[in-house]
C-alpha cells in the first residue's frame, strides 16, 4: 500500500512463487493492491487452479513461473484454466547450459493458439538474447543482473530499449485488455 502511494500508474506484481494455499495467498497480495500474483508452476495442480481463479475472481492477474518445471507445455495441460502469464524461467545456476526457453516459447504459443495467453522469459537476459527471445514470439523480458548489477545503469537500460525499439511492432497491443473480473 505505501509502495501504490509512491507510485501510482505502476503495475505491482507480488512474486509470491506460491507453493500451496493459493487462494489465501492471492487475497493478501490483493488485499495489498498488487496487480498481479504469481504462482510456481511446482506447485499442486489444485493449488494453481485455486491460484488462477481466485486472480481472476479478483480481476488482478495470475502469472506461473515455471523455474525448474521440466516441461513447461505438459504442466499447463495439466491445469484447468491457463494464466495470464507465463514465465520461462531459467535458474542462475543453470545458466551455462544450453538455453531451451526459445523452444518452449514457440511450442507453447502453438498448443494454445488463440488463448490469451502471454510468455515471458527470465534468468540471464541480455539484450543479445533479449533480441532472441521476441524474434521466438516471447510477449515479456525480466530483466535483472543485466541492469541491476550494471557499472552504468543508464546504459545498460538504454541497451534494452535499442532492442525493443529494433523488434517490438510499433504499435503493441495493451495489456490491461486482459483484465476480466469472473464474478
């Protein structure tokens, strides 16, 4: 609440990783004015399609975060209803290996063709592969260590812009569109 009085117009996404008791976790992060909640894609099946509802009961959205899901296609059949938003999330400590998100982003984005649906991709992100990751058809970069641990902040910022503004279609679509209240 005293973050939203700072900030007003900014997007709050309370990145809980909820493992279990999604309901009640999602009314504290509303309850707190979050606008988004997010849910480990480790958790329960139950506990991730008590997580989505209550989000949209709530009209506030529910994110998935598949860090250390080993296939992230298979856990989103595996729900009733499909987020808002995934994330493909590669560990820091999985960094050096080979980087499969690309794959998991395109494959996702034609199983659920259609669906409302967006895919974001975190976990090392530079404006190289920031570049990769939206010619694959990713909707979202989490940025990090790239600009947090950056000797020149600005720079680093700017880098990612010059991306976006080389790959993103000049008019993208408004996410706040997604937002539906169930009841």
């Amino acid at each position: 609440n005293d973050l939203r009085e700072v900030a007003k117009d900014s997007l709050f996404i309370a990145d809980l990783k909820t493992l279990d008791v999604g309901k009640i976790e999602v009314d504290l992060a509303y309850d707190e004015t979050a606008d988004a909640v997010v849910v480990s894609g480790l958790a329960t099946s139950q506990t991730i399609d008590k997580f989505i509802y209550e989000a949209r009961r709530l009209g506030i959205y529910a994110v998935v975060d598949m860090l250390n899901v080993e296939s992230p296609l298979d856990r989103l059949k595996s729900i009733k209803e499909l987020p808002d938003v995934v994330i493909l999330h590669r560990a820091i400590d999985a960094e050096s290996e080979e980087d499969q998100r690309w794959k998991w982003v395109r494959m996702i984005k034609e199983e659920f063709k259609g669906e409302k649906i967006l895919i974001a991709v975190a976990g090392g992100i530079t404006p190289q592969t920031a570049s990769e990751a939206l010619k694959n058809g990713a909707d979202i970069l989490i940025v990090g260590r790239y600009i947090t641990q950056s000797k020149d902040v600005r720079k680093s910022t700017i880098d990612f812009l010059d991306v976006l503004s080389r790959e993103l279609p000049k008019e993208p679509g408004d996410i706040d569109l997604f937002r539906v209240h169930v009841e």
